[in-house]
C-alpha cells in the first residue's frame, strides 16, 4: 500500500469519528462551533499520525503510560482536560440560566473549557511526538510540525477567549470587571494582575516544551 493510499485510508477513518460531531454543531450555535472546531481540527491531525483505530490507541496510550514517564504525564494532562471540559459544558449548561455562571469551574478559571480542550490536545501531542519519534517517522506532520500545530491553537483560543471576554465586557459590564479581577485566565494562579494571560499562555507554553524536551533528552523509561 502506497503512502497516499495509506493517507487516504487514515482519513476515511477518521472522518467516520468526526462527521457525528461536527453534525452537532449547526445545534449546538455559531459561537459553540466555532469554539469545537479548532479543538476538532487538532485530534483529526493527530489521529492521522496513527496507524491504528481509536480503541487501539487508547489500548496504546496506556501500554506507553506505564512506560515512557513523559507519555505518563502526558495521558494524565490528557485525561485531566477531558475531565475538565466535561464537567464545565454540563455545569455551564445547568447554570447559564442564572446570568453570568462564576461558580463550580469558573470560580477558579474564566475559560475552563479552551484550558480543558488546550490540555486533552497537549497530552495527546506529546503522545503524538513519542509515536513519532519511535515508529521510524510513521505519520504525515513531522515532530516539529504536530507540535506548532497545537501552539496555532493555543493562539487561535487565546484570540477566541479575547472575542468572549470583550462581548462580555459590553453585556455584563461591571459584575465581569469585578469577575476578571478576581478569576484567572486560563490557569488557576491565584492573584490576577495585568499579567495574568501571559502567564498563563507561558505556563501552558512551559509544560509542552518540558515535555518535549525529557522526550529529545532520552525520552526516560519507567521500567527498561
């Protein structure tokens, strides 16, 4: 089987996960869609670097799990995001009613679900970079290129986060002024400062490339 038959047999399989969801989008809004799509676009590049299906690579992700420490962390990162965004959608969901929800999640972050959605994809684009580096090259991005492009999304989130937060300014006015003074970013760093999204777009920033880095390093094993 030639590469291009193999590209296209990954992107068939794919699209066989993907089209239930973006099926959801025209339900779920214009904002939400735009808020998914980024976060979809991401796994779908990144499932394209596996040879394998989704049971399979949740099957692999835990084999390299109780291997590779820096899978380790990663699959935690991974599994700590999807937790995240899924308690904030349902919690969101229950309380928007009520104004401006700044309890459960948004008592200690404003945007819960890009921090959710920017964490699932960082786990697996470490993942990503360790089946890159350990299958001789097997995928369609190179190591640098799967990493940028989880850092395009970091930016297209920030930007998205930006848009949110200005549209709230100019609904909600003062009680999100007081929200913003009181809750971070992205990162739950305790006081909030005018340096509050650099520091959280560092913090972030900071836990790929150390991760990456123990990968270039000599990507350590638990058990050898």
């Amino acid at each position: 089987m030639t590469i291009l038959q193999k590209f296209k047999e990954t992107l068939l399989r794919i699209s066989g996960y993907l089209i239930p969801l973006v099926q959801q989008i025209p339900t779920l809004g214009i904002y939400t869609g735009l808020m998914t799509l980024p976060l979809l676009a991401v796994l779908a590049i990144l499932f394209m670097q596996f040879p394998i299906n989704i049971v399979g690579m949740v099957a692999e992700l835990i084999t390299m799990s109780l291997m590779s420490i820096s899978v380790l962390i990663a699959n935690l990162i991974t599994f700590v995001g999807l937790f995240l965004t899924v308690y904030s959608v349902i919690y969101l969901q229950r309380h928007k009613k009520e104004g401006l929800v700044t309890t459960g999640p948004y008592r200690f972050i404003r945007h819960p679900q890009y921090t959710g959605f920017l964490l699932i994809t960082l786990g697996l684009t470490v993942f990503s970079y360790w089946w890159l580096s350990n299958t001789f090259g097997i995928g369609w991005l190179s190591k640098e290129a799967t990493v940028a492009v989880w850092f395009i999304q970091l930016g297209i989130y920030l930007a998205l986060a930006l848009v949110e937060e200005s549209y709230l300014l100019k609904t909600v006015g003062e009680h999100y002024t007081a929200y913003k003074k009181t809750t971070s970013f992205f990162i739950p760093i305790g006081r909030v400062n005018r340096f509050d999204i650099p520091i959280s777009i560092g913090i972030l920033s900071i836990v790929m490339f150390l991760l990456i880095l123990v990968q270039a390093i000599g990507n350590p094993f638990i058990f050898s």
